[in-house]
C-alpha cells in the first residue's frame, strides 16, 4: 500500500519522463518550492492529503491560475510524486482540496477516486464539486459518487478543457488580510467541465442521489472515556454512528478505531453503496491515515463496533484480512 508516500510528498521531487517525439513539454509545477515560499510547508507536512482553503487561494495567487486549473495541474504532479494514478477533489462549500493516489488494499486495487471519497468523507465535509483525474471515475468509485447528496453536480475537470496549467513561474505570495473570507470556486468556472452523472449515463431525472455526507447521524461525537481501552471503544462507536448506508437500508452501521504504534487512534467508517459497492471500516481507517501522514506499518491493533451489537462481525472477516496482508505489526499491540 502506497500511504507512506504521504509522509513524504510535500518533500518528494517529482520524476519527470521526457516528452515523446514531436510532443510539447509542459511544465510541472513545483508544488513543495511554491508552499515553503507561502509558509505552508509545515501544516501540508502534517497532513499531506489535505489543503485548506486558504492555502488551495495562495497556491492559485503564486502560480496565476484559477481553481480549476491549479486542481488539474496538482493531479498531474502528485502523480508524478505517487508514482501511481492519483485524484485531487475540492469539497463543497468550504473550498478545501484533497488527495489521494490509486492503493493496493491487499485483495483489490482501490481506484484514485474511491480513496478520495474515503478521504473526504473522513474530514468530515458536506459533498464534492469537482474530480481532476486522467480519466472519468467509473465503476465502484461511481456508484459510492451516487450516493452524494452533490452528486448531479460534480463535475470531472477533464484536462483537455483546461487552457492554463501555468509555465513553472513561483510569483510572490499573498498576505490575507486576517478575517477575510475564503471563498469556493464559483460553479460558472466549472460549468466547461462535462458532469459525471452524464459520463455515466446516469439519467438525473429518475435517479435520485443518496445523502451522504449530509446523513443526518453525520454529526460530531464527543471523545468519552478515560484511558485508551475507553478511547478505542469510544472512536470505534462515534465511527459507527456516523457511517453511510443509503436511505431505507438496514445494512449494519459499523465503524473501527486504529491504533498506531505511537497510540494514536484513527477512525474508520462503513460506506455503502444501494449498488452493493462499499468502503470497510479498516480501509477508510487506512486512508485517514494516509492523510495524517502515517502507513500500514504503524498499526498495531483494531476496535470494532457496530449501531447494533449483534451486527459487529460485518466487514470484521475481511477487515482482518486485509491488515494481516499489509500491516506487518497488526496484533502486536
């Protein structure tokens, strides 16, 4: 699995392959040089997977490109640095930016798109207006996009639409003014870019999205106990109230909390499709690490839970599977 890549893509030198005969070269932008000159540096570092809006509107200042076109050029360098395909997402309303590379989840291949959603969905965020990807997400990373309350309004920003992708140039950064407001893109900026649910030939007019991430038990728990046997419990519950299934379905709400060898918990949460697509608690676990910046390596133990007790063993089978193929310190707590 390739989420130790995160730990180290703000300082990662992107490989650049030659151009093929006859071919343009075009520039890719040194994302690490531009935020170390913004002062971002440290707070990408810390969460590699994550950009806030107000960094996503410095990076755009620095290098002179609008929102669409700096989501774009950052999907091709991160895939550069990953090694891999890779997607970037800007979430709705609050502007904030996220990535995510395709990972090996042992007994599958998680697509770019689906580790996204996974991504978002651990922030906590209220839906996605816009994927840059080298292709259209398909598939099970589709049927996990129907379930967005936003759904009929992502848009794929497909780079043949894209005009600028800056020329290498690292201008001055931009001083905000403290309180000023961090704005999204503004939907006519998108409105280029062909929607997914026409790339899938999803008829809008009798399909109806699910609510995911405005579910109404996507709200915050409090952290409850008092030593880590406690907390392990807690997170696992609070994850499991706060998963996904689609409206009228009675599939087990289940979560999971993973301990780290630095004891450090992370969340993970059950996500499912009406289509029978689904992310595990352990998976989603894994990519909230991966955007802290941690790796398969440093977990050491699982908690599960479950809305309904009796229903605690649903993805637990496969989960254990899975960290047993990638996680060689899994059990060792």
């Amino acid at each position: 699995m390739a989420c130790r890549v995160g730990r180290a893509l703000w300082r990662t030198v992107p490989r650049v392959p030659p151009p093929g005969p006859g071919e343009t070269p075009v520039p890719i932008l040194d994302f690490a040089a531009a935020a170390r000159a913004a002062g971002f540096l440290e707070r990408l570092e810390r969460k590699p997977w994550v950009m806030l809006g107000d960094t996503r509107e410095g990076l755009e200042h620095i290098f002179g490109l609008q929102t669409d076109e700096l989501l774009v050029a950052m999907r091709r360098w991160a895939e550069l640095c990953f090694g891999k395909p890779a997607a970037v997402g800007m979430a709705h309303q609050s502007g904030n930016v996220y990535l995510a590379s395709e990972l090996d989840m042992g007994t599958r291949t998680m697509t770019a798109a689906e580790a996204l959603l996974g991504n978002i969905y651990t922030h906590g965020e209220i839906g996605i207006d816009a994927i840059a990807s080298e292709e259209p997400p398909t598939g099970a990373a589709v049927d996990l996009l129907k379930e967005l309350h936003t759904f009929k309004r992502i848009r794929w920003l497909d780079p043949q639409f894209t005009e600028n992708l800056g020329d290498g140039t690292i201008g001055e950064a931009k001083q905000r003014e403290l309180g000023s407001i961090i704005r999204s893109t503004k939907p006519r900026m998108l409105k280029k870019y062909p929607l997914i649910a026409d790339l899938s030939k999803t008829d809008m007019d009798t399909f109806k999205p699910g609510n995911c991430l405005q579910h109404p038990n996507f709200k915050w728990r409090d952290l409850e106990g008092e030593n880590m046997e406690e907390w392990k419990v807690s997170v696992a519950g609070n994850a499991a109230h706060r998963s996904y299934r689609p409206p009228g379905d009675t599939r087990p709400l289940v979560g999971c909390a993973l301990l780290t060898t630095s004891r450090h918990l992370f969340a993970g949460y059950s996500l499912r499709s009406r289509l029978g697509t689904s992310l595990s608690p352990a998976e989603t676990g894994l990519l909230s690490m991966a955007a802290s910046g941690y790796g398969p390596e440093d977990v050491v133990g699982i908690t599960w839970t479950s809305v309904d007790p009796e229903d605690v063993n649903d993805f637990r089978e496969a989960d254990e599977a899975l960290l047993k193929t990638i996680c060689p310190k899994f059990g060792t707590e």
